[in-house]
C-alpha cells in the first residue's frame, strides 16, 4: 500500500473544509450526518480497513467522494498529532504513511464505456488504491478476497495481496473490514439496513457503512454539482439510473420533443428515478464451465494505482463446498428495480435438498393510545420490514386495547393460524400494563418469580428502597431489595426463557414463553428487538434452539423467496379492473397487488406479483399440510413451491396480464 500523493491528499483536505463550512439548507444537514458517520467508522476501523464500492453510478461517485474527504482529513490528524507528539522534531511528518483511499469495482462485461472513462480518470486524479475483479467474480466471493487478506500493514507500509494461499498460514489474523456502500432507503436492496449494519449471515463477516442511507435523490444531485465534482457523462444524456448496456435506457420522464433528453439532474419526479431501467423476466442462473482454473493475477486495468483480481479454483471449491453458488447476483447501490433483495442467496443444488419451509408470524400491537389516536404506530413498519428481509412470513397483524381478556382471546385465535406470536406493548410495571399476565392465562400457565429477571433488573435498573418489598421466600435477599415495579416485572409466566440474542452483555434479553416472544412497545426498543428477533427466526438452527415446533431444512442458504415484480402502467385503476381480475383469477399461486398513483400525469396505476411460496399462502393450515405429508413418508409437491416453481408461476402470472 503506496502513500497517498500530496496534490491527491490536498484535494481531499479542501472539499472536507468546504463541506464542513457549506451552508446550504438543502443538504448541509444531510452533508454533516454523512460526515460524522464516516468520521465514528474512521474512528473504529482506521484508514487501511475501509472500503468503499466504486462502480461509477451517482450513489457511488456521492460515497467516494465524501470518503476520500473524511480519509484525508482524518490522515492528515493522525500526521499532526505525531508531528505534536514528538514536539516538532524534524522528519516526523514524512515518517507518518498516508495510504490511498481503497475502493473495489467489479468488470462486467456489459458495462456502459462512459463508466469505464470515469473510473479511468478518477482513479488516477484521486490517487485511489482500487481493486478491479476480473468479470464472473461474484459481489461475495470478492469481500471473501478482501476479508481474507486485509492485514494492516507494517512500518513499511505493505499490505498482502499474495497469490499464495498457504503464506496466509504465517500471518497474524485479519483486521475487521469496514465496506462503505451508496445504498440508500428507496434501493430495491436497503431491506432494514441502519447506517451501520453487519454483513448477512451468508457473506464473509464485515461491517457496512452506509453514510447516505437518508438522502434523496435531489441531495444526490444538488451535492454533486454544487461541489462541482466529476460524474458519468451518460446523466448528461438523460439517464437517471445505471445498470447495463442492456437493460438501462435515459429516463422517459426527461424526453424532450425531439429525440433529446433533459439531464437527471432535472428529473422533477424523484420517484421515476429507475423509469429508464428495462425490466427483463431473470434467466435461471446455470454454472459455467470454465476451460481452464482461475487465478489470481495481479494486472494493471484502470491505472497504476490497480489491480484486477480473479478468484483461484481452490476457492470455487471452497465456496461450492460452502453451498453458495459462484454465479450469485451482484450487491451494488444501482440494482434493477425487480431485484428485490430476498436477504438470502440460493444454492444452486437446492432442487436436490429437502425443502424448506419458513415460519408464518402473527403481531399483536397492544395499546389504548393506538385505538383512541393518541400515538401513532411505527412498529408494524418496523416488524414487516424486519421479518420480510430475513424470509419470515408476516401473516397477520392485530392492534387490541390494554384488555386483559381481549388480550387472552386474541392469543388464543391467532396461535391456530400461525408458527409463531409476537406481541408490542403493554409489558411495564404500571396498572395497565397486562400483557405478561394475559400470555400465562391464555396459555394456561402460572404467574411465578423468575429469578434470572429478578437479578436482571436489579443489576440493571435503580432500586426504589421507598417501595421496597418484604419476602420471606427462599431467596429473601434478592426479593427484599426489590421495588413493587420490580417485583411485578419479574414475575412471569411459568417456563418463561430470557432469549440473549446478541454477543452484546449489556443488551436485554428478549422474552419468550411457548411460541410467543414478548417484545416492549416504545418504537426505538422495539425497533431493535424486532432485527434481531427476526435474524433469530430466520436463521434454522436458530429456531431449534428456540424449541419451535417447526420442522426446517437445515441450511439457511436454502431459503428463497419470489422474485417482485412492479408493473407502472398509464392506464387508471378503473380501466384495468376486468382484466386483472381475470389474471388474479388464472394464476393462483402468485400474489397481486394493485394501487392508485395520484396526481402523476404519465403513471395512473402500479402492480405487484410475487409468487407464493406455498399453496395457498403462508399460514398454519399450510404448514399442517406440509407437516402431515412428511409424516406420511409424502413429499411436498403440491404444497410447498421451490424456487423454480415460484418463477414459472410468476412467468406465466406476467403473460396472461399481458395478453388481456
């Protein structure tokens, strides 16, 4: 890892003082939480384990260049500091490497040449330490490269980028990698990622970063060009969205009355942002057959300051080996907007593995101030992104008053429907907080002290010794210490379990009783309940662990949802009725949805179709169905669909709404 050039590292210290001076209302907010959040992972990871993904698309060229800010400014700190620390002494300066900003880029063969030229001037202007990999190099097989190489480097400023496997056995162990993505919250693949979300369980471990989660696509914009920073040319032209020469076109929103486009910086309607991206029914992906084993070459594409790199054979096996398929689509901040992020990735040999079968979930929201309007609900959002990002069905959603016994009989319905109950609300120490007891009698359970709660929350919450209650149990100095919130909140049902979900001590932990996980109604704790409750049920031997009474194929990577198709018409809702009631009609294993656009001049009407993953959709009496065929020594056709199944469905679902 060379030292970053003085004109390069000069650049970077100029545009992070004038983003840090800038002053503009539109984006100066969103300019100084990007800054802060790259400036905390700087903090945590250091200038040699940052990444960011550099593919040339608005999103990515926005990332770059506000890393390549935070990365000079933070170098350069760590250079004054030193020069401080040593009291002026001369030569400490240069003693202090400054490393070139890392970015990755994956080749694909169907890249627009505009994209390539960007990439070519950038990477030489800015002085980047880019990492090009060769075309076929999957978005994970290419972090398991990095991951497993990212040694920070010596005095000598080395770094490893050997092709000798076995030398990595000599090395220390690997420092954690942050990656820095442009995703933001409308991308097909944010799914319910935070500004700083670990990798999914099926990619190598690192940390993604994801500074402009929050903007819009006219911060995008704005940014760009009142910092007067190099771009693609193509928004010049009228695209508004990059994917491929095949399936990206300029965005018709922004034609002109001849054959000339607008640039995307006009685009009025932000969420015609991805018009111009050519929906394309997905092929199945099939192995390809390579002539000769891949290695790893070390060749100079976009400049000297890069390397193109393609994966050995040793690790195709390994990644074979590990049941993920070398062909699996690419994760960049520019997908196509029918590539909705499933959040698991399919191997390839699945349709010879026994079939999976997710858990169906129901949520009861449980609050007088929901019913009468008091609040408003923010955890049904929280909980369907949640679930649906981990493949876990939502199957009902209940919102009943603080009602003991409407609480009982709403528990009582909804477990004969679905695997698993989830509840919000109603689980504090005051009078109207009845959820617990509720539970234990709908569920026919005892109330009883739980003394792994009571120890909890006497290491975890202030005692109020005003209150204090005396006991003359047989632990009498645990419970004497106790307040009367206290003692309420730790008594629960009967064979109740604390679920420690994270590696995290100082987290709570989540309740469980039977099949029903208590979570707390106030929307930032739920919110962070509900992603990891949702990642634990999602994950299979998770749920073994969890005592469900669900029977589930072993590896995650199994799993796989439909595809999503959004269909935008210019026809009103009114006019299409006949004819998608006929298609819903026809196609019965696929989902539909249709909704109104309103006071859009070109779009009336969108869409929806998504294959169902089980006949009939996913509920208990599907489940039972399944269960009761394997016990018969069946299998599950008919009842559950593979993946192959659910494209044909949706294939068929996408023609005959076409040919009415």
């Amino acid at each position: 890892a060379a030292s970053c050039s003085d004109a390069a590292l000069q650049s970077g210290l100029d545009l992070y003082e004038r983003i840090k001076s800038c002053q503009d209302p539109f984006i100066s907010s969103a300019l100084t939480s990007a800054i802060h959040d790259l400036e905390m992972a700087y903090r945590l990871y250091g200038p040699f384990c940052m990444v960011g993904s550099y593919n040339g698309g608005k999103d990515a060229v926005v990332i770059f260049h506000l890393m390549r800010a935070v990365h000079a400014h933070y170098c350069h700190d760590l250079q004054q500091k030193a020069i401080e620390s040593n009291n002026g002494e001369e030569g400490t300066e240069s003693s202090v490497m400054i490393p070139r900003p890392r970015v990755i880029y994956f080749n694909n063969e169907d890249e627009f040449p505009e994209v390539l030229d960007l990439l070519q001037d950038t990477v030489g202007l800015y002085d980047l330490d880019m990492l090009a990999f060769k075309e076929g190099v999957s978005f994970g097989e290419g972090l398991q490269y990095l991951v497993e190489r990212n040694f920070a480097p010596g005095k000598n400023g080395l770094s490893y980028y050997g092709t000798n496997k076995e030398s990595l056995l000599h090395l220390p162990p690997p420092h954690p990698l942050a990656f820095i993505l442009g995703t933001r919250s409308n991308d097909p693949n944010a799914g319910s990622q935070n500004i700083y979300a670990p990798s999914s369980h099926y990619m190598p471990p690192f940390l993604r970063v994801n500074p402009i989660l929050n903007w819009n696509y006219g911060q995008v914009w704005h940014f760009l060009r009142t910092f007067e920073l190099p771009y693609c040319k193509l928004y010049d032209d009228g695209y508004t969205s990059l994917g491929t020469v095949k399936d990206t076109m300029p965005c018709p929103a922004l034609k002109k009355d001849n054959d000339e486009y607008w640039p995307a910086y006009m685009l009025r309607d932000w969420d015609q942002e991805r018009a111009g991206r050519i929906s394309k029914k997905k092929k199945q992906q099939q192995p390809k057959e390579d002539s000769e084993p891949k290695n790893i070459e070390q060749t100079v594409t976009m400049s000297q300051t890069s390397s193109t790199v393609s994966l050995p054979n040793e690790q195709e096996a390994k990644t074979a080996k590990d049941g993920s398929s070398a062909h699996t689509r690419t994760m960049s901040s520019e997908l196509d907007t029918d590539e909705l992020s499933s959040g698991v990735v399919p191997a390839s040999s699945s349709e010879h593995l026994p079939s999976p079968r997710p858990i169906s979930v129901a949520l009861i929201v449980i609050g007088d101030e929901l019913l009468k309007g008091m609040t408003p609900d923010s955890n049904i959002i929280s909980a369907a992104r949640a679930l649906r990002a981990n493949n876990v069905a939502l199957a009902r959603v209940s919102i009943i008053s603080d009602d003991s016994q409407e609480i009982v009989e709403e528990i009582q319905r909804v477990t004969k429907e679905v695997d698993v109950v989830i509840t919000s609300g109603g689980v504090g120490p005051t009078h109207d907080d009845v959820t617990i007891k509720s539970v234990a009698e709908a569920l026919g359970l005892d109330m009883e002290i739980h003394y792994e709660m009571a120890s909890l929350l006497l290491k975890k919450m202030s005692n109020n010794t005003e209150e204090s209650v005396q006991s003359t149990t047989e632990d009498d100095g645990l419970l004497r210490r106790m307040s009367v919130g206290q003692l309420k909140m730790a008594t629960l049902p009967s064979k109740s379990e604390l679920k420690y979900l994270t590696d995290n001590p100082d987290e709570w932990p989540v309740l469980k009783c039977d099949n029903i996980f208590i979570l707390p109604g106030v929307p930032t704790f739920f919110e962070q309940k509900i992603l990891v409750l949702s990642k634990f049920l999602g994950e299979p031997e998770e749920e073994k662990q969890a005592g469900l009474d669900v029977d589930i194929s072993p590896s995650p990577s199994q799993l796989a949802k439909s595809d999503t198709y959004r269909i935008v018409l210019s026809s009103e809702e009114d006019s299409i009725v006949a004819a998608l009631n006929e298609t819903v009609a026809a196609h019965p294993h696929v989902t539909f949805g249709s909704y109104p656009i309103v006071d859009n001049p070109e779009h009336k009407t969108i869409i929806t179709l998504e294959g169902r993953f089980y006949n009939g959709g996913y509920t208990r009496s599907s489940s039972r169905l399944l269960d009761q065929a394997r016990i018969n020594g069946g299998d599950d056709a008919g009842i559950i669909f593979t993946k192959q199944e659910m494209d044909e469905h949706l294939a068929n679902a996408l023609e005959g709404l076409k040919s009415r």
